[in-house]
C-alpha cells in the first residue's frame, strides 16, 4: 500500500498535465478555425507564425 | 497537387463561384481600431473563400502590403483579421486587395453580443474539460473504494481517498459549476425556477453531505456522482450551445448591407469616404459601379441600370436617370451615378426592413423547446420529491443526517442528465447528416420547428427558379460566335452579360469597350467594331428572320456579318416539380408568394404544380401573409432568396433560403440549402420529423428510468455505486439512440 504515495500524486499530476496542455488549447484559439485548420495543411510554405516571405 | 502554384484566376482557384469586381471595396478606414498593443487593427468580413488556395492567396496577398504585421484569416467565419503599426498601412489598400484577389470583403465591426457569445463557449469548453479531468480521477478512488468494500480496504484508507476525492471535487465543481449556479441564483432572483436550480441544489447539497461524511469517516461520498452530474450536463449544454450558431445575426447582417461607407461630395467639390450613418438628407453621394446606395435618395446626374432586388425579388435590372428616385439598398451596375440624399439611414428602406427583421425574430423567440417544455413539468416534480423523502424520513424516526443523505440521493438520481442530453446530442447527429445532403442548419430548435409545419411557402425568383437569365438557344450559337460576344460581356455587370460570360468562361475582354446603360456594350476586337445589346441600338432591326420576339434578349452585331440573337429565360430548378409533388405528398399545404409580375408567376405555378398563387408582392404583403397564416394557428415554412424576402423568412415559423441567395436572407433563415436542387428540403423535411420522435423517444428513456430509480433512492436503497451506475448508463442509452441511423425511414 506503501506504493500509493508516490503513485496517487503521478497520477493525479499526469492527469492534471493533460487538463493543462488542453487549457492551453482552448486559450490559444486552437478551436476558432476549426474549418480552415484542414486545409491549411495542403499550404506548402505555411508557417504558423504567418511571417511573409 | 500543390495548391500554391501561381493562380493566376481571381476568386476561389478549386471551386470557382462569383467573383468579386476589381477594387469594388468600401474604404474602411472609419471601422480601424486603435487596441491597447498600440497597433492599428481591422476586421474584415471576406466571402467566397472556400479553400486552402483562398486562405494562401488571401494572407499572402495582404502580408505582402508594407506596414502589415500580422494577417489572419479565419475560414470558418469568413473572418480576415489585420494589424499595423499606426500610419504604416492603408486600410483601403488592403481592402482593395481582397477585392482584386476575387472575394466580396466588407468592413465588419464585431458586436458586443458576438464576442461575448464566443467567450461564453470557450467557457462552457473548459467547464466540461475540467469536470471531465475531475470526474475521471475522482472515479478511479471511488472504484477502489467500491472495491475494497467487502472489507479489504481499511477505514483509515478509505478515508484518505474520500479527502482525496473532495480535494479535486471541490474546486473542480466550483469552477465547473459556475454555468449552473449563476443561471440558477439569476432564475431565483426573478422568482421563478428552471433546470439549474434543482442541477445546483442537487450538487451543492451532494458536495456538502460527502464533505460532511468525509470528516466524520463515514462510508459514503457522492463527490463522484456529483462532478459526473456536471459532465455530463456540460456537454448537452455545449452541444445546445455550438447548436445554436448565428440566429441572432441576420438582423445585424442586413444593417451591415447598409453600404458602411459611401463616398460623399464635399462643399468643395473634393470626395470623401464617410459612414453612412453620418448621411443626412441634402448630402450629394458618388456612386459608382458595384455600390450600394446607402440612403434613399434623387438621382441628380447620370444614367445606369440598377439593380433592384432588394424591392422586387426580381434580377432584371431598371435603367435610372436624372430625376428618378431610388431606394437604400439598389446596386448601381453600369455606370457613374450622383444622387442626392433624400433621407437619413434610419429612415430608409434598408432600416424598415431591418426592423421587420427583428420583430420576426422576436416572434420566434417565443417558441418554447421540447427539452424547456419537459423541464417545466419536471422542476416541480423533482423538489417535491426529495422534500417528501426529507420529511418522510424525519417522521419515519430516521436522524437529520440520513433524511438529508436520502434528500440528496433522490436530487442526485432524477437529475437531468439525460434530459439535458436528448435534444442536443440527437439534433447534432441531424445537423450532420443534413449537412451531408446539402443543408446548413444554423439551429437545434429549428429543426424542432420544421418537424411542426403544415404550410410551405415559396418565393419564384432565384427559389423556384435559378434566378439568373440563362441563354436558352446556346445550341444555335458556335463556340466562336459565343466568345465574341464574351469578349464583351466579361467587360459588364448587367445579368445578361454575365450569363454570356459565365457561360463562355474566363478569357479576353475587348478593347476600347464602353457600354451604354440601357442600352448594350461595344468594343473593338482585331480592330473591327463589336456591339452587344438592344435590337435597335446594335443595328439589328432590320435583320429579324426567325419572325421571334427581336425585342428582348441581346444581339451582337459585328459588320458583315449577320446578327447574331441571344435568347434569355430564367427557367424552374430541375426539381422544383418534384419537389412540391414531394410536398403536397407529405400533407403539406403549398403556396407561392411572388414579387414578380402576373403572367411569369403563374407560369411558373403551373409548371412546379403550384395552384396558390400570389404576384406583385412587396416584403410588406409577404410578411403580412406570413403573419396572417401564423395567426391562423399554422406553422409555416418559408423559403426564399431575396433581400426582399428577408423579412418575411424571419416572421415565418421556419425558413430556408438558398446558397445563391442574397446574404441578409442567408442571414434570416434557420437553414440553407447549399446546391442548386431544392429536393434536400424534402429530406430535412424527413430528418427532422424523425428527430422529433427521437426526442421523445429519448425522453420516454428518461422517464422509465426515472419510475425505476425514484422510488428506490425514496426509499434509500441508493447507494453512491448505484447512483453512479444509474446515471451513466442512462446518459450512455439516451447518446446511443440519438446515433441510430434515421435513415431508414427516410423517403427521398
């Protein structure tokens, strides 16, 4: 039973280091475009930043 | 394939579509916020892009504007975003941009009321990602718990992981909960009661129970059924939330349509950019090819065809010359225009039709849900319930603690997760499979209102017919004769030009083409003079053999050669027949409602099958029929086009308009076909009345679950494994159904 001390807090900071990347997500705008974001791949010299050639 | 092979062609390169004249761009420069970054910022409303070669043109071209920083386009929402450093850019530059590249671009200013509606679902999308996280984590200590029960786990174990369990549920439910209490305080404060309030109280009263149990060592915690409770509420409510889509806008839209910006003379002779909200009546306004007039008003100089569908429905155009009047909202197509304001914005045709807009859509507001209607017979039932089991177990001899652990279990158990899911989840399978068959609908409970219709209403122009003039004797006409006259056409915006050139595709426009308003275009090509129009103008009169009507439609006389005739017609969707046939079939009353003249409405009637009809309409007579058949108790579906029929989709109980369509109408409607074919109506006819009886089977699960589940957590024998069971599984029921193919019973 020792085991769960360790084990408890990696669990519960591995699910909280899923909550967070998916916060980041939602509060970087990666849901606005939802439509654009798959045909943006077919874009060759697209780069997120948008800086111009 | 790589689609950033230089595209030479403006517009959409995969998918073509209409095309945007050159530079015709509203200066936005009135609508170029100053933000807190110190950057000059615009919004611009871009239409006709549709793929990963527009959004590549699109950046590209404005990126490559000096001063631009930074440029985003947004697909989904048609949304080009562009920021500079002050005085660096040109903001009509860039609008102008848009526009050479092939796309419609308007100036857009986003309203408070849209903001705050993005904002909202980003928060709803965190709710359920962080009651999601909580409930998943919470779950893995109470099955541990639940299966230690036979006595494995020790109590001091147990109790560990009940604080554990209350260290994620407390602050996850406080943060997720917030949608829940706020509706529910809010609802309070009014006197009244809606689903929150018992959701709320069914939570708060869970969470403090368990905390209770928790600090004296008791056995049961209800902190995963509570957390649970909110999950898998979050996501009816997101659902009904990304369901709910643009309803509010079309008003919004048809203002926007109210030419932002017109280009007024000054005293001094000198023309500037205003708002055309700062029009006052006496200003004299420019307008030039491609502009919309933005206020009733004179015309005091020029001659040109404009278009006046925004009145009639109609397509053809009317010539207008000095001395006439005209209406906000009319497109000037030919030539240079002055006219002087006869009255402000508010006052002029564009506002009264926004404002019947309006009224319609308030109208419609007061249609009450399938889901709002079962929660006002549920609310009641539910807190007399988990009183009754309060007080019963009071007077039973049961202490406070377990009256109010019972009272909570009972709150717990009825909640209305898979009454918050049964709307939702089956009208987001419907929208899918609508949209694969070609309809967009912008609304859940739009498809509980088609369900409901008796009587369908449709306009002729542009809904029952393409619309557009189409060249009816092509066949009679060599490919080169057709480019000839193309030649010149690609040089007009006049509706029969445009037929000649869609049809002949892109290519060379003649030289020295000057066009005549009224009248026709004419042109040198290899050096020999070329005129396209009117009989009489391009010299064709005396050259009448086929003895047909030489009055209408184009000739294209080229000297020593025989004129050539161009025979227009707009002619009925290839399904249009079928469709009211389809119709009629289903039981549904069907009637025309018609700007147009006489003759060509009935005409049309009678080859679509149609036996009611009504002509000469304006959107005033076509409301008020709208009105007169809604006031009758019957639920009508309006479908129509026009700007002029924008109104009246907005007062009809449920409306569609049509892909071509103008876009405040797009804008007005509760759905839009995407093709050409009016046959999708019939099948969202179908999806939706199966929808319907989806729903309701949905919630005849959540009933029997319910008469299951209540007298056993009255009694309590609910235990928090069972409640959590329960709740589930009946969610799960209640998801799965609405995922059964409804195509089987579909009749096409």
């Amino acid at each position: 039973m020792t085991a769960l001390i360790y084990l408890i807090p990696a669990a519960l900071f591995l699910a909280l280091l899923g909550l967070g990347a998916f916060i980041w997500t939602v509060k970087s705008g990666q849901y606005d475009d939802m439509e654009g974001a798959k045909w943006r791949i077919f874009i060759d010299d697209y780069r997120d930043d948008n800086i111009p050639d | 394939m790589s689609i950033n092979d230089t595209n030479d062609a403006r517009g959409c390169p995969t998918m073509g579509g209409p095309v945007a004249a050159k530079g015709a761009a509203a200066d936005p420069s009135a609508f170029v916020r100053t933000e807190d970054d110190g950057l000059e910022h615009l919004d611009l409303l871009v239409r006709g892009a549709r793929c990963a070669g527009c959004i590549s043109k699109i950046e590209k071209g404005i990126n490559a504007i000096t001063g631009v920083q930074t440029c985003q386009f947004n697909l989904s929402t048609g949304k080009l975003f562009v920021n500079w450093s002050p005085g660096s850019a040109d903001p009509g530059v860039i609008a102008r941009t848009v526009a050479d590249l092939g796309y419609q671009v308007s100036p857009y200013d986003p309203g408070e009321a849209e903001i705050e509606r993005d904002k909202h679902g980003r928060f709803l999308l965190l709710c359920m990602a962080v009651s999601g996280f909580a409930a998943m984590n919470i779950m893995l200590f109470s099955v541990s718990v639940w299966a230690g029960f036979s006595g494995e786990m020790q109590d001091n174990t147990r109790t560990l992981f009940h604080w554990l369990s209350a260290l994620i549920a407390m602050p996850a439910a406080a943060f997720a909960g917030q949608p829940f209490f706020r509706s529910a305080f809010a609802s309070l404060h009014k006197g009244k009661a809606n689903m929150d309030v018992p959701i709320s109280l069914a939570v708060l009263l869970a969470l403090g129970v368990s905390l209770y149990e928790t600090i004296i060592g008791g056995s049961e915690t209800y902190f995963d059924a509570a957390v649970m409770l909110l999950f898998f509420l979050l996501i009816g409510r997101w659902l009904d939330h990304r369901l709910r889509g643009q309803t509010r806008l079309a008003a919004q839209e048809l203002l926007s349509l109210q030419s932002a910006t017109a280009n007024r003379q000054q005293s001094d002779g000198t023309v500037r950019a205003v708002q055309a909200r700062d029009i006052v009546p006496g200003d004299t306004i420019i307008l030039w090819p491609g502009d919309r007039t933005p206020v009733d008003g004179q015309i005091l100089e020029g001659t040109s065809d404009v278009d006046m569908a925004l009145v009639s429905g109609e397509s053809a155009p009317e010539l207008v010359q000095k001395g006439k009047t005209i209406r906000a909202g009319m497109v000037n197509l030919t030539d240079k225009l002055v006219m002087m304001a006869s009255a402000s914005t508010e006052d002029s045709l564009l506002a009264e039709l926004t404002r019947l807009v309006e009224a319609g859509e308030t109208a419609r507001g007061r249609f009450v849900k399938l889901a709002d209607r079962a929660a006002q017979a549920y609310v009641p039932i539910v807190h007399t319930l988990a009183l009754l089991s309060f007080i019963g177990w009071l007077i039973a001899g049961a202490g406070a603690h377990h009256a109010i652990l019972t009272a909570a279990a009972v709150l717990i158990i009825t909640c209305p997760c898979a009454l918050g899911l049964a709307a939702p989840a089956v009208q987001i399978v419907a929208v899918g499979r609508l949209f694969k068959r070609g309809v967009l609908v912008k609304s859940g409970d739009a498809l509980e209102r088609l369900a409901e219709i008796d009587t369908v209403l449709l306009d002729k122009t542009g809904t029952l017919t393409l619309g557009k003039p189409h060249l009816v004797n092509a066949k009679g006409i060599s490919a080169d004769v057709l480019e000839l006259a193309a030649k010149l056409a690609r040089s007009s915006r006049h509706p029969l030009s445009r037929a000649i050139a869609d049809l002949a595709g892109p290519g060379a426009i003649a030289t020295k083409t000057k066009e005549t308003p009224g009248y026709g275009v004419e042109g040198k090509i290899d050096g020999v003079s070329v005129r396209l129009g009117r009989a009489e103008w391009a010299g064709a009169k005396a050259c009448t053999k086929d003895g047909a009507d030489n009055t209408s439609g184009l000739w294209l006389v080229v000297k020593g050669r025989d004129p050539v005739h161009f025979i227009f017609e707009d002619t009925l969707r290839v399904d249009a027949a079928k469709m009211v046939a389809g119709l009629v079939s289903r039981g549904l009353g069907v009637e025309m409602l018609s700007g147009d003249r006489e003759k060509p409405a009935r005409a049309a009637a009678f080859e679509a099958g149609i036996d009611k009809v009504s002509f000469g309409m304006t959107p005033q007579e076509k409301i008020s029929r709208v009105e007169t058949l809604v006031r009758d108790g019957k639920k009508v579906l309006m479908i129509g086009d026009g700007l002029n029929d924008a109104p009246s989709l907005a007062a009809a109980n449920v409306s569609m308009s049509l892909a071509s369509a103008a876009d405040a109408s797009q804008a007005a409607a509760d759905m839009v076909l995407q093709g050409e074919t009016l046959s999708p109506v019939l099948a969202a006819i179908d999806i939706s009345r199966a929808a319907r009886r989806r729903i309701l089977q949905n919630f005849g699960f959540a009933a029997v679950y319910n008469v299951i589940a209540v007298p056993l957590a009255v009694f309590g024998f609910v235990t928090p494994m069972i409640a959590a069971i329960a709740m589930s599984s009946s969610s799960i029921v209640v998801t799965l159904n609405a995922l059964r193919p409804f195509l089987h019973k579909e009749k096409s």
